[in-house]
C-alpha cells in the first residue's frame, strides 16, 4: 500500500485540480449546455434536434469501459489527461459549422454540430474513468483512513466549477444579444477550445492515484454483476438513475422552455444560465460545511426535493397567467426557477457521488464508477432524448407550446416524487436524519458552528484550535460534539480542556461521547479527568458510574471532588458509604466540600451524624465547616429561614444572634417559653455554658424530626462539638420546625 501524500505535496495537487477545475468549466460553457443549444437553434434545429443534442452528452458515460480498459496498460492520470485533450479536438470541426449554414448547407451544418459533440461525448467518457478515482485520492489525502474534509474538498471543487461557470456566463450574457450570429458562437466554442487546452496542461500534473489501478484479471461485468448483488447499492444505481433521468428531462429544456413559453432571447438565456450558476455555488458554499458532518443520505432527499419544487412551479405556473403580464415578474420567476433547479440538482449530484465514496470500497472505485456514470448517462439521456419528442408530440396532439411543458413537467415531477420516496430505504452510512437536518440548515447558530468546525479542520496551529474552540464552545450547537470529541486525543492539555469545555456547554450530550469522557476520566488523572467527570454528572451519564466510584480513591483531589458531585447529581445513592468515608477521613478542604455538597443533593438523612462528627477537628478551616452547617441545615429542612440568619451570624456574631431572639419573638407565643429559649440562647454563646443546656431539651421536645433531633441534641452535650456556627443551628432549630414551631 502506498503511503499517504505529505501535506505540502497534497496542497500542490489540490490546489492545480483546482486550477484544472476552473479553466475546464469556463471552458465547458462555451462548448456545451445551453451555449451549444441556442447555436443549435440559431442553426435552425428542432425540438427533436435539441433533445438529441443534449442526450448525445450523455454518451459520454457509455464510453468509460474503453477508458477502463486503456488504465490496464496506461497510468490513470495518463488516459484522464490526454483523453481530455482528445475531447476538445473532437469539438475543432464545429467551429466550421456556420460556413456551411451560410451556403445552404443547414442540414450538414447540423450534422457537422452533431458530430462534434458526439466526438467530444466519446473522448470525454474515456477520460472520465479517471475522474472519480483522482478526486477521491485527493479527498483521501492518499492514506487508507479518509481525511475528515474529503467532502468538503469535492464541494470545492464543485463550488469552483460554478464560480468559473458564473464568470463565463456574465460575459456571454454580455456579448450576445439578439443579434448575435452563428459565427458569434462559433467564436465563442473556439475560445472555448483553447481554455481547455490550457487546463489539461494541470490536470496532467496531478499524482498517479495509488492503489486504484484496475485487477487486471477482473472483468468489468463480473465486478458489476456482484456490486448489484449488494441490495444497498443496487437500491442506490436505480434511485440515481430515476432521478438523473428526471434532472436530464427537466434541466435540459430550461433554455428552450424560457425561449418558447416566454418568448426570451438568447442573452436574457445566458442570464438565466448564469442564475443557475449562482445557484451551484450557493449550494456548494452551504453543502461543504454539512455533508462530511450530517452524512449524504439526508442531503440527497433535501436536494433532490428542492429540485422537485423548481419544477412543480413551471408545472401550476402557465406562462400566460396573469402574473406574467409584466416583463420583469417574468425574468425574476425565470431567473428563481434557473437558480432552484441548479441549486437543488446541483446538489443532489454532490451529495450522490459522497454517497456513492461511502458506500463503494477503494478497491472497486475505479470498476464501479463506470456503473455509477452509466445509471447517470442512461438516466440522462433517456430523459434529454424524450424531453424533444414528447413535446413534438403533444404539440401534434394539439396541446399549445405552454400545456405542453406543463404536462412535460407534471410527468417529471411525478417521477420525481416516485424516487425521492425510495429514498427513504438508502443505507444511512451513519447519517443523521432528514428532520435533524433541516434543523442545522436553518439554524444560523449550527451553520456558525459547522463553519468553525471546517476552519478547525483546516488548522494546524494549537493556538489557532484553541482559540476555534473556544468559540465552539460559545456557540452551545449540539451538533459539533463528535468532532470536539476528536480532540480529547490531543496531546496538548489546552487543547483538551477547551475541548470539554466546549462539550460542558452543549445543551445535550450524545450517547457516543459518554465512553471517550469515561476514557478521559480513566487516563487523565491530575490533568483533565475531573472536567470530563463534570460533564458527566451534570448530563446524568449513569452508565459512568463505575468509573466515577474508582476515581474517588485516586490521589487527584479536582478529581475526587468532581466525581463526588457527579455521583450525588445521578442519585447514587449506594455511593453514600463512600462518599462518608471520604468526607470523614481526607485533609483536603475542596474535597470534603465536595463530599458534603454530595450528601445534601441526596438530602441523606442518615448522614447526619457522620455531617456532625466531622466538626470535631482541632483546627477545621471555617470555611469547610460553614458547608457541613448548611448542608445540614437543607438536609433537617430549615435552610430557607436558616441561611438569611447565618449569613449575619458569620459577619457578626451579636447581630446574629439579634436576629435570631427577634425571630424568636415572633414564633413563640408563651412569654415563658420565650424568656427561658433566650435564657439557653445566652448560656450556649457564653464563655462557660453551663452543663444544663436548655436548647438541646427544646430540640428533643420538638417531636418533628427525631433522627435529626437526637443528632443535635447530642452534639450540644458534646464539649468537642465547639463551632458556633453548629450550635447556632441547634438553636435555630426548635424555631423553623412543626407546626407549632418551638413550645
């Protein structure tokens, strides 16, 4: 196996594939599509001629056998290359076309068109055997294991082509007018020709695919006889083949529909052309950022649905409604149909050829890509060819020019309709789902984060990572966790703790990133294990649970502390022991906050006495007992009175305590009761409390909660049990508790 292109050499490749690219589809708009129809028409063709103009393209696909054949003794990128300059000397005797015309000779002049553009559909089907296995070695990067912008580099590509498109059109749309003549195109393809040339010169520098070269002792029928075996595949070949034969039918009459319905000229077509344009490189600009995220499957429905919509409009729409009545109705209508239709078949097309990468091994790229531009150029050609004779013969039915491109679309949408329905059994290739989707590509903020992704994929500095993830992490999508979870295999700690943090802030965890955060929580110890830890306590991960009971006796205290939290914020409640335990024997103030916070979200009752044996330490820091105080104050059910108190107690002693007798006045109705509560109050804060301790007798007369109440009273009798903060809870006890409150 052949080792993967190194970086720079890659570049340098893509980058005249690039080049490659936009000379041959400014090229290719000078020597085909509806350039070469309106020069058909302004030869005098029909109908008919043009339908077989536009299904002779589609021979193309017929001729990648021969292709095939001539890799088994030449290198790919040879037969690609000088296949492609064989193509554009085919197209030479066209430019001759308009003398014949002139002396008479329209028949051979269209004859001599015809043929031209069969000889360019022959060379260009033996040159495109090479086209799929150089567009995904360069997607590859050449390594087994695909780059993660394989799509994204085919969208280029495409996005590319249709920019140059775009320029050629605009400048066509400025040259012709009305009176252009057929020396005028013949001009134009001549240009054209000498583009292309120019491009081959590119194409021919691009690396030898490495290990796409054909078996020489396999033939292509038997390949293809065992790739239809495959039901994924072959439900992929006929759903592509209906839906190419719908796009060939319907795309190719455009012009000719814009000429005949609505009267256009051929510069007002070439605009139109050139909306179609603008259409592709929308499509590429939005395609590139979702296609190697949400998978093709998805993408291909949308697309081809979008497709459909421009032509159910040419269908509901008759040219002579009442809408049309003003010219510019009529060009905004026209040009939205031009730019829908590319935009969705344009798209579809993409998407199918990532599928089709997806779904075919490298091994058989090269074999079954001669299948997959068959399904395409018989789909295409049957479709092109049939457009020209079923409108010639609903117009010797007698139906007008505009019911018979309406009755022309219906029959298209129909089977349109029909394909995108069998959609639905393709092979996800774990793609996301329609519905999911649609959500990203009208969302602005996934949009946002899909295009941070694609510059993350693109970066090679750590700093520049960081700072994209930060971003990410900003933009709270929960459609980015996937590729923020690649980066947990950082080597860099920064890069890593971006990475969770951004995956802290996504709404939703999915199910695919709790193992990686388990692996996290389980190699990264004293590093970034306890951010991973959080994640999965707050999302609730209990699957995790075993590895978080483990982390609890490393010597990482982040560690300990965040998988104490995590635990408690599942409900494990047969962690409590432990958690005890921790709480009762380590050093480590975070720690003990952490075992103390757990055991109140549990609200564990039971362990309270463990809560209060822990305020037995020398020399606690204040702090940490504060915690122990107020959780024990949440867990009795007094926190909402008691917290107010406390805080004013902490500051000031003397006013807590105020505050605590005011609140007494209020709550106890017998003046008795009160006079001795504020006697006991005074004795328990005194400097030598007496050992008669009237509060613990109010706790135990209370009567509401007697587990609670035999842990404070207790703990008032203990002399090693001195924090104030602890007594002031026993003695706001008898006060927030019953009915009744304190008697």
């Amino acid at each position: 196996m052949a080792a993967p292109l190194s970086p720079g050499r890659l570049q340098k490749a893509r980058n005249d594939f690039y080049i490659f690219n936009f000379l041959n589809s400014s090229s290719f708009v000078l020597i085909s599509g509806s350039f070469i129809t309106l020069f058909a028409l302004r030869l005098g063709a029909s109908n008919a001629i043009v339908g077989l103009l536009n299904a002779i393209a589609y021979l193309t696909y017929f001729l990648m056998p021969v292709g095939k054949k001539l890799t088994r003794k030449k290198p790919i990128v040879w037969v690609f290359g000088w296949a492609w300059v064989g193509r554009y000397t085919a197209l030479l005797p066209i430019v001759l076309a308009p003398a014949l015309a002139m002396r008479g000779h329209q028949g051979a002049a269209i004859g001599l068109l015809l043929a031209g553009s069969a000889g360019f559909a022959i060379f260009r089907g033996i040159a495109l055997i090479g086209n799929n296995p150089v567009v995904d070695y360069l997607g590859s990067g050449g390594g087994e294991k695909p780059r993660s912008d394989r799509g994204a580099f085919m969208i280029t590509v495409s996005v590319i082509t249709s920019f140059a498109s775009m320029v050629t059109g605009l400048i066509l749309a400025l040259v012709l007018g009305e009176q252009a003549t057929p020396w005028t195109y013949a001009i134009g393809i001549g240009v054209g020709i000498a583009i292309g040339y120019v491009g081959c010169i590119f194409l021919l520098r691009t690396p030898e695919p490495a290990d796409y070269a054909p078996d020489k002792s396999a033939s292509l029928m038997k390949t293809t006889k065992e790739a239809l075996k495959d039901t994924a595949f072959r439900r992929f070949i006929i759903i592509f083949l209906l839906v190419s034969f719908a796009s060939g039918m319907g795309r190719s009459f455009l012009p000719v529909y814009a000429k005949e319905a609505f009267r256009q000229g051929d510069d007002a077509v070439m605009v139109y052309s050139l909306f179609a344009s603008l259409g592709s490189i929308a499509m590429g600009l939005l395609i590139r950022l979702l296609v190697d995220r949400l998978g093709s499957k998805p993408l291909l429905v949308i697309f081809s649905s979008i497709g459909l919509l421009s032509f159910v409009l040419i269908a509901f729409l008759p040219a002579n409604s009442q809408i049309f009545a003003s010219s510019v109705v009529t060009a905004v209508f026209l040009c939205f149909i031009h730019f829908l239709s590319s935009f969705g078949f344009a798209g579809e097309e993409n998407t199918a050829q990532t599928y089709y990468f997806s779904l075919v091994p490298k091994s058989k790229t090269l074999d079954l890509s001669v299948v997959y531009y068959f399904a395409y150029g018989l789909g295409g050609a049957i479709g092109s060819g049939s457009s020209g004779m079923l409108l010639d013969f609903f117009q010797t039915l007698g139906l007008s020019t505009i019911n018979s491109y309406r009755l022309l679309y219906a029959i298209i949408c129909a089977a349109l309709v029909i394909a995108i329905f069998m959609m639905r059994s393709l092979k996800r290739l774990g793609s996301a789902s329609i519905s999911q989707s649609l959500e990203v590509m009208f969302s602005v903020r996934d949009l946002k984060a899909f295009d941070l992704l694609a510059r993350l994929d693109r970066s090679s500095n750590p700093k520049e990572e960081i700072r994209l993830i930060q971003e990410l992490g900003r933009s709270r999508s929960s459609h980015t966790q996937d590729e923020l979870l690649t980066y947990l295999n950082s080597p860099r700690f920064e890069v890593r703790m971006e990475a969770l943090i951004a995956l802290e802030a996504t709404p939703r965890l999915s199910a695919k990133a709790t193992k990686p955060l388990m692996r996290e929580v389980e190699s990264h110890v004293f590093s970034t294990a306890y951010v991973a830890a959080r994640i999965l306590g707050r999302h609730g991960k209990t699957e995790a649970i075993p590895v978080l009971r483990k982390a609890l006796e490393v010597e990482d205290y982040m560690l300990q502390g965040a998988a104490i939290m995590a635990l408690a914020r599942m409900g494990d409640v047969d962690s409590i022991p432990l958690i005890e335990s921790i709480l009762m024997r380590s050093p480590n103030p975070r720690v003990r906050i952490s075992a103390t916070s757990a055991l109140e979200i549990m609200d564990s009752k039971s362990s309270l006495p463990v809560l209060v044996s822990c305020l037995r330490y020398d020399d606690p820091p204040a702090f940490v007992s504060d915690e122990i105080v107020l959780a024990m104050a949440s867990i009795i059910g007094i926190i909402t009175d008691f917290y107010p108190l406390y805080c004013s107690f902490i500051e000031d002693q003397e006013q807590g305590i105020a505050l605590l007798e005011s609140t007494a006045n209020d709550v106890i109705a017998d003046e008795k009761t009160r006079i001795d509560w504020i006697g006991g109050v005074k004795d328990l804060f005194s400097t030598h409390p007496s050992k008669e301790n009237l509060i613990a007798s109010f706790i135990i007369r209370t009567g509401m909660n007697p587990q609670a109440e035999i842990v404070l009273a207790e703990a008032l009798m203990d002399p090693q049990l001195c924090y104030r903060g602890l007594r002031y809870l026993a003695a706001s006890y008898p006060l927030f508790v019953g009915p009744g409150r304190a008697h």
